[in-house]
C-alpha cells in the first residue's frame, strides 16, 4: 500500500469584507495585472503580522532595560528631561 502526502502551500478560507474594500482590492489587483485579489490580502496578513512580531520584539527589548540604569544615571537623565522640557515654549 503507498501512501502519498501532499502538501499544501495555502488553504481556501471565507472572510466577510466590506464591499467598499472589495471593490478597492479588485481595483488594485486589476492595476497590478492580477485576476483577483487574494495575494494581495496574504501581502496584508504577512505584513500587519510582521509588525506585530516588530512590536513584540521591541517591547521585549523595552522589558529587558527596566533597571539597566544605575540610580545616578537615571536621575541625571531624568534631570536633563525636565531642564529641556522647560526650555520648550
């Protein structure tokens, strides 16, 4: 008996859209020469979690400096923060 896996790159969903963005995302997939507007939401999907794992990263990097300041170093920069805030008109 064989067996035969396949793989499957993508997989067919339904999204509920506002046909006002339909209409915006066939426009666009028609200027960019394509026959529909998938790609164009994966290009979407791929980006908005893209930024999520850059906004993740960078609040780790955030949480990671809590305390990496001696007492001296933080109340000297706390002091240049309030001598240009009162220099600001």
């Amino acid at each position: 008996m064989h067996v035969h896996a396949q793989h499957r790159s993508s997989m067919r969903t339904t999204i509920e859209i506002p046909d006002e963005l339909r209409a915006r995302l066939l426009a666009l997939a028609a200027r960019r020469g394509e026959n529909g507007f998938s790609h164009l939401v994966q290009e979407a999907i791929a980006r908005y979690l893209d930024d999520l794992d850059r906004q993740d990263e960078r609040a780790r990097k955030a949480k990671s400096a809590i305390g990496s300041l001696s007492e001296r170093d933080a109340q000297a920069l706390e002091d240049s923060v309030r001598s240009l805030r009162g220099s600001w008109r």
